[in-house]
C-alpha cells in the first residue's frame, strides 16, 4: 500500500496522524480537530479500497511467478512450488509500504537480509545436512553478521529468512543446497512485484492525493471564514445591545 513523495509534499496534515498507504488519514478528527465531511469520509474509503486492491494485486502477482513461472525453470517438488510462493507474497507485503521511499528502503532491508541468510546457509547446507544446533547457531550467526555490517534492524528479517531455509531444507533433504538458492529467487521476485506496485501506486493515487487535500483544504478555509464571520456578528451585536452609561463630565457641566 503505498503514499508517494509526490503527492504527499501538498498534503498539511500532522506526521503523527496514522495514515493509510494512500495517505490519507483514517482518524475522525483531522487538520487541527476539523471534523471529516462525509465527503471526505469517502474519499478515504476509496483510498483504503485502492491500497488493499493494489496489495491484493500485488502479491497475486507474485504467487503465481513464483509458482508458475519459476516452477517451469526448477521445481523440486509440488511442496516447495508453494512454499516459493508463500515465500514471494510475503516479500511483496514486506516491501510495499506508506511511501515509495520506504518501500524502496524496505526492499534494501529485505535483499541485504536475504542475502546474508543465502551465503551462511549455502555455505553450510553445501556440506552438512539440517540439524537443530546448526539452525540456532546459524539464526544467530545471521543477527551478528547484518548487525557488524551496520544495518542491525536486518536482523530479525535475515534469522526469520534463516529459519525457513534450513527448515525447508530439512523438509526436502535431497539436494538441500538448492534451497538457499530457491529462497533468494523467490524473494527477488516478490521485491521486484512491491516496488512495481509502489511505483504504480505513485502513478495512479498521486493525482487522488492531491484531490482530498485540495478538498480539505477548501472546507477548512470555508469554516474558518465563517466562523471569523460569526465571531464578528456576535461582537458588533453584543456592541448594539451594551447600555451606554451616563456620561459624568455632561453632569458636571449642568
């Protein structure tokens, strides 16, 4: 789901406002605790339907590359077709987020991760089979290795990535290599589909960004104008009604 650098620069809402991927806030109370219209109610709504279809879209996308089309290349087994493709949609969740910039940088985080994973599990799985002190040592040999390299928030990705290779490899212990392979092609596939669909995105919702904050913009300019003219009404009325007080100089003067 994705908001874009773009079409956010015009948007004036709070950086704290939870946000949608097409930017849009879902809180009720919006732009300094202006009440939402229901037009622009609607408007959000058709952004979060436009984020989920993209998604949806997306990882669809990615399932059926990894099990059709890179199936047709090398396919171990029917199992491992599917877990290929469990493996690309996960990636393509992974990767498509509020912006184009951070789906940009989570696709980094995601390859950089993987691909730590992919040398210390071909390395090992080369020569030795799966054994559960192995897995530990290598979830823990990847957390160190991404957190000496200075990216230390990888490090979760890369033992998760970890896991499931050497667990694969155990499932299918025939030629258990591959699966340091396999895992790094699916992820390519599923990051390369969430920056098709960020980029996408970026296209197609800019133009409907610009469109809710021109909207409320529009009707929170017309409500403050109103309530300035209000607010100018009561004082010039209040100023009618006050009862003008004797004057004391006029008596002195009688």
């Amino acid at each position: 789901m994705t908001t874009f650098p773009g079409a956010l620069a015009g948007l004036n809402t709070a950086a704290a406002q939870p946000r949608t991927a097409s930017g849009v806030s879902h809180h009720p109370m919006t732009h300094h605790g202006v009440a939402v219209s229901p037009a622009h109610r609607r408007v959000q709504v058709r952004a979060a339907l436009a984020d989920s279809g993209l998604l949806a879209l997306s990882s669809l996308i990615s399932y059926w590359l990894a099990t059709r089309i890179l199936a047709l290349a090398h396919s171990p087994s029917q199992a491992d077709d599917l877990l290929g493709g469990m493996w690309a949609v996960i990636a393509t969740v992974f990767v498509v987020r509020h912006s184009y910039s951070q789906s940009m940088t989570a696709a980094l985080s995601r390859m950089a991760a993987t691909l730590v994973s992919f040398a210390l599990c071909l390395a090992y799985l080369a020569f030795l089979p799966f054994h559960p002190w192995a897995l530990a040592a290598l979830i823990g040999l990847s957390a160190l290795a991404v957190t000496l390299l200075g990216r230390a928030g990888d490090a979760v990705t890369a033992a998760i990535t970890t896991a499931v290779v050497l667990v694969a490899a155990e499932l299918a212990p025939h030629d258990a290599w591959q699966q340091p392979i396999l895992r790094l092609a699916d992820t390519a596939i599923g990051v390369a589909v969430g920056i098709a669909a960020a980029w996408i995105g970026l296209r197609v919702l800019a133009r409907q960004l610009r469109s809710f904050d021109e909207k409320v913009h529009d009707d929170v300019g017309g409500r403050t104008h109103s309530q300035a003219s209000r607010d100018q009404d009561i004082w010039a009325e209040s100023q009618t009604r006050r009862p003008r007080l004797p004057d004391p100089d006029a008596g002195e003067d009688d």
